[in-house]
C-alpha cells in the first residue's frame, strides 16, 4: 500500500492506494501564506487520517523544481515560505516508511499514461490550470534534467508575456476579464462569443504545442488541468495551428488526448514509488 499526496497552493489531497486502486481519498485547504512548519503539518494531519502500518511509501508531487534524489522542493509555486523545503526527510523521519518526490507535472504524466493507457515511450503532459506545468516521460522513462528543472516551458517568451501566460487562468482573467469555468459553460450553452475566444486561446495552445514538438517530438501530448474540462471548445483550433509545422509529418502521427480526472496527479505520486 502507498500514499500519494498532490500537493497545491490551494488545495493538499492525500490518497491511500493499494495497486494502484484509491482506497481512501481526503483533502483540505492548504495554509498557503503560513510557516512551512505549519504547511508541512497540514500534510500530515491528513496523512495521519488514511495512514496504516501496511503503507510502505509515500509519493508526493510539488509544484516547484525538486532535487528528486534528496527528496528536497524549492521554490514552491504559491507557498511562500516553502524556500527549501527537505521534505523527503521530515516525512520518513515522522512516518518511518520510504518517499519520493517528484514535480506534480511529472506525476500528472505518469499518471495519465497509466490512466489513458499509453503504450508509446515519449509523452509530454500539459497541465493548463492556475500556471502551466509540463511532465515529460521520455524514452521510456520520466526525465527531470539534472535539478528536476526539464519542462519549464512555461516562462519561454511568448508575445507579450509568456506561454504561461497564454495558456493558463492569467489569460483569462487578465486577457477576457472571465473565468475558464464561465466561458466553457457560455460555450456550451453556443453562445458564439465564447466559442470565438476558445478558438484564439486554441491558437495559444497550439503555438505551446508547436513549442513542444521542436523540444521533445513526443508521440503523444496530453493534455490536463482544471481548463481541461473545456478540450472540445478548442482542439480544433489546436490542430488548425499546427497546420504549418515545418515538419507535417511528425504532426500526423502526433497523438493530442485529454486526461482530467481529478486521481491523476496523485496516481502519479504513488507510481513515483514504482520507480
């Protein structure tokens, strides 16, 4: 049995699993803008709900840069006080049992593989939220570059911002003034505005993904994240862009899926201990 543990700047979850099957799932808000000790306890407490002496590892995914091998996260996204975090340690010297820590993009693309049953060896997983993450499972295996930094495709240039920005909630509240949530529910109802600016954000999307074919010629891009939920409002326009890669056929055996099941992220955490 293994604990996976997904955790954000807004929320932490905590899952118990028993091959790879969740048994027990609890979540709370996280004390964002608190101490990393009482960040690091908010943790625990949840861990001490699904916790038994079954449970021989605990996998975590952290939105930061991750020295994966000291287990230790810098630089946490939303979490201030999270500077230099040796989280690895504090949690086998409290719960005795192995851990392994990983990006939570990378988790999200372990996860989505396992989800999506993806037999190719190169997948690169977009999680499109609040940021922007990106996982990358190459050649058979998760690749971290030498600080766990690969995939921070996010802060490359882009217009007048970054990819980030264009590609996550910052270019809807900053750009368009509304939620993803609101315009996808716009967009369902047909309303022709809302379906005009997911076809723009598409074309963002689809330059990210350009972006990402040059890097990695993955056989698969999947694509994750609460924005997610709105895929069929603007995949099309995704494609639409790719239309002048220079290289057309790597596009055609290119694969664009979506994977936004809320599990994802932490059957990744749990798979990290498989590894």
């Amino acid at each position: 049995m293994k604990i996976a543990i997904d955790l954000g700047g807004t929320n932490i979850r905590v899952a118990l699993l028993e091959h790879e099957s969740v048994k027990e799932l609890v979540s709370s808000l996280c004390p964002a803008h608190s101490s990393e000790e009482v960040v690091f306890d908010a943790i625990c407490l949840l861990i001490d709900k699904v916790i038994n002496k079954e449970v021989d590892y605990i996998g975590i995914g952290a939105p930061s840069v991750v020295d994966s091998t000291a287990g230790i996260v810098y630089n946490v996204a939303n979490i201030p006080s999270w500077i230099e975090v040796p989280i690895k340690k504090w949690l086998e010297d409290k719960y005795h049992v192995t851990v392994y820590v990983n990006n939570d993009a990378n988790c999200f693309v372990l996860g989505a593989k396992k989800m999506l049953n993806i037999r190719q060896d190169n997948i690169v997983g977009l999680t499109l939220g609040t940021g922007l993450g990106c996982g990358l499972y190459l050649n058979g295996e998760l690749y971290n570059g030498s600080n766990t930094g690969a995939g921070e495709i996010g802060i490359i240039p882009y217009l007048e911002h970054d990819y980030e920005y264009y590609c996550s909630t910052p270019y809807f509240e900053g750009e368009l003034h509304i939620s993803s949530k609101k315009l996808a529910e716009l967009a369902k109802m047909g309303d022709i505005g809302s379906l005009e600016e997911w076809t723009k954000f598409g074309h963002h999307l689809g330059e990210l993904c350009k972006a990402v074919l040059y890097m990695y010629d993955p056989d698969v891009i999947v694509i994750g994240g609460g924005i997610s939920s709105a895929f069929p409002y603007f995949i099309d326009a995704v494609w639409a862009t790719l239309d002048d890669f220079a290289y057309p056929n790597i596009v055609k055996k290119l694969r664009i899926e979506v994977c936004n099941d809320p599990l994802t992220g932490l059957l990744g955490g749990a798979m990290l201990c498989n590894d």
